[in-house]
C-alpha cells in the first residue's frame, strides 16, 4: 500500500505562536498576553511573532509553493470574543480571509478551536475551574461555525488537553502558572464538557457536512521488541488509567464513551452524554515515545545512553512511535488516524550562502514519515500528516530559541525562508511519499 491520492499533506500552527497583532483589530487579552511576563526565556512574549495576522497572504503564497495540501490553524478565542457577550467581527474576518486564501491556493483549512490562550475574560471567572467555561467555549465556537463552515470541513476542538491543564494548572510552567493539582476534578471536567458541547454545536450548525475530531497528546510507549508480550507491555503503559498526562484520561471519555478508572469519582455517566459526542477520526500529536523519560520519583531511567539522539528541545529522536501509536490508537478507538503534529526543534540559522541547510530535520521526517507509511502498509487508515510547525514561532516558555518550522522567521525582520526541509517535504508531497 501507499498513501492515498487524498492524503493530507500539511503543517500546522497556533494562533498565539505566529499571529502577533496580539491588540489589532479589537482583540482582547488572553493569559498568554496578559500572564506571561517573568515566565518566557529571555523575556520574550508573542506580541509580534511571526506577523502571519498581517502577512498570512505571503504565508500561504510559501505553503502553495511547499505544495501543502491541508494547513491545520487555530482560532484565537479572545481575538473572536474579546469581552465576554462581544463578538469582534474584525476578528471574525481575519480567519474568513485566510480560509478564502487557502482555498484559492488549493489548501484545506483545518480548524483548531482552542490552542491555549484563554480568554482573560474567562481566567479573571476561574478559568478552567469555572463552572461555567463549556458554555462559554460552546457560544464561541458557534460564532466560528457560522462564519467558517460554509467553506470549512475539518474541525479539531480542543488542542492538548494534557499540556494546557498539565502545564498550566498542575505544573505551573505555562500560563496561567499554577499549581492547582486540587482542581484536578473541575478542571478535567469542564475541559471535557467543553469539548463535547463544541462537537454539538459543530454538528448542529455546521453549513458543510463536518469531519470532527480533537488534538491531544499523550504518555506514549513503543514495544522494546516486536514481540507478542512486549507489545501489550506498551500498548498497557500508553493506556495507563490514572494519569491526567496520559492517553485514555482524556481520549477514552471522548472517543469510547468509557470512564477511566482515575476519573471514577469525577465523571458519572450522565456527563458521558455530554462528553461522548461520536468523531469522525481519531487526531493525535506526537513528538516522541516516552521509553526514556525519566520517572516520576527521580530515579534513573536505565534505557538512557550517553550521548543518544535528541532534538534541540532535548527530546529523543524515536521515530517507531509513529508506526506504533497511530496502530495503537486505530486498535482502541476504531476511527481513521489524523496525525495533528509531529516535527522537531532544530538549531537553525541562514547561512553564509543565503539558506538555512537543516540536514537533521530531513533526516528526521524522513525516518518518522516512513514509520507512518509502515504503519498504512499494515492496514492502518492514516488520512494525513501535519508537521510541526509550519513556520518558527513563539515556543511558548521557551519564547524564540526552539526553531520548529519549515519556514526561517528571522525575527528582527521578519523575513521568511524556506528551510531545505521545505523543499525536502515539497518532494515528499509531490511524489506522494513514495521518494523515502
């Protein structure tokens, strides 16, 4: 088998990571507007960024000339609805623009509801924690439906629940920088609500027939050998039930319908009728395998070598996860598998000849996208791959140092080169994958 003649080539980004214009037009302060001072690396923050809210023509113009064929973005909330009841129709128009721009250049819009930045409107309510956030999130994303759906068919509603909650409210390394491990109930509950509410109203209102999923992440685990019980020793540890960072936390109540055993005294089964909203795939971000974290308790993780590969962000470079989750996930939820995001962070600059050569990152897709085509080979219904990320951007805490994307942003002036990874995937999308 191959990949299919429809298979969505694309590349994703996040709303606060590359629009800047963060006051333009109206917009309102999210918590990563308003929140991050004293958090990001250099004192950075995404005020400017990458300027795609006033350059996102010339964007496209780059993604038509890669050959993308699908561009997963996101909507921002407080861009849309800056104050709570007041809808910022200046907002409205920029995501209206940019799909009328993408289609024109040949390009399925692939939309994101929620990409982190919180309105501060619901954060000064509580947040996540406030009770009444899902409806919130369900007026919001109706406005969006009624403004995109004519031309908009896939849909993702909320983006990695694990690391918004996890990081944000738990580990207090992204914003709103908390440690709140006693919310855990509220929060994972409205999150979910949240989700399930949207995919109601995305199925109520929708003007195009809609394809509708959600972007977690996930602990995630690959056999340490191909055998029969190595195999299930991964696949248990993936779905490992008590974990808020882990996989079946947040996928099981969507995608099954099921209550994990560590949200038993959270969630009963009428919020399932809330939550479990049938989707049409099974969307998923993955950047690496979690066989060489280091344990909870600040022990040594003895599968960690000197010197093994890793990327700039220091996570290790195992591309078999991406032959084994999406045949994981296929095997537990039973839909078609959408990888949402995979790519690495690299140590780019534009060099003495003008490029920016990016060899690691070539190599790095190379061996990552076989794994999906293994995994197509083996009868798993994989419908596209988004890399992460299209352009360099805001690494959220990490603020500009970790260089993502396709595209060199140089910061200063905001000139944009495609990296010779751009041209690399170029070839992969025009050959259909069969030049690995």
């Amino acid at each position: 088998m191959s990949f299919s003649k429809d298979f969505l080539w694309g590349a994703a980004t996040a709303a606060y990571q590359v629009e800047g214009g963060y006051l333009d037009d109206g917009k309102g302060p999210g918590i990563w507007d308003a929140l991050s001072e004293g958090h990001i690396v250099h004192g950075d923050n995404g005020n400017v960024s990458a300027d795609h809210y006033h350059r996102y023509k010339d964007d496209v113009a780059l993604m038509k000339k890669i050959g993308l064929k699908s561009y997963r973005f996101s909507v921002s909330w407080p861009r849309v609805i800056p104050e709570e009841g007041k809808v910022n129709e200046k907002g409205l128009a920029f995501y209206s623009d940019l799909v009328d721009e993408l289609l024109a250049a040949k390009i399925e819009p692939m939309v994101t509801l929620f990409h982190w930045n919180l309105p501060m409107w619901a954060y000064d309510k509580g947040g996540w924690t406030w009770d009444g956030v899902s409806d919130a999130f369900a007026d919001y994303v109706k406005i969006v439906v009624d403004a995109l759906s004519d031309r908009v068919q896939y849909w993702m509603t909320i983006n990695e629940p694990q690391c918004f909650i996890g990081a944000g409210y738990l580990g207090g390394i992204h914003a709103p920088f908390l440690q709140a491990i006693d919310k855990v109930p509220e929060l994972t509950k409205n999150t979910l609500y949240a989700h399930g509410k949207a995919v109601s109203v995305i199925r109520t209102h929708a003007k195009k027939t809609p394809l509708i999923g959600f972007a977690p992440t996930g602990s995630y685990f690959t056999p340490e050998a191909d055998t029969p019980t190595e195999i299930e020793k991964a696949r248990c540890a993936t779905y490992e039930e008590t974990m808020p960072f882990g996989c079946s936390w947040w996928m099981d109540p969507v995608l099954l319908g099921t209550i994990p055993s560590g949200l038993q005294n959270i969630l009963r089964e009428d919020d399932m009728k809330i939550i479990y909203q049938p989707l049409d795939f099974c969307g998923f971000n993955l950047y690496n395998s979690n066989n060489y974290n280091d344990p909870f308790d600040g022990g040594k993780n003895p599968k960690i070598y000197s010197g093994m590969p890793r990327t700039a962000m220091g996570w290790p470079i195992t591309p078999e996860a991406l032959y084994w989750i999406p045949r994981f996930h296929y095997e537990r939820y039973h839909l078609p598998i959408l990888i949402t995001e995979n790519g690495m962070a690299n140590i780019d600059f534009v060099m003495s000849d003008g490029k920016v050569h990016d060899p690691q990152r070539i190599d790095y897709m190379r061996r990552y996208i076989k794994e999906v085509k293994r995994a197509i080979d083996d009868g798993i219904p994989v419908i596209g791959y988004q890399y992460w990320s299209l352009m360099d951007n805001f690494e959220w805490a990490e603020g500009y140092d970790k260089r993502f994307g396709l595209i060199y942003v140089d910061y200063q002036t905001l000139k944009r080169t495609l990296k010779d990874s751009a041209h690399f995937y170029a070839e992969i999308i025009r050959t259909n994958g069969e030049n690995l």
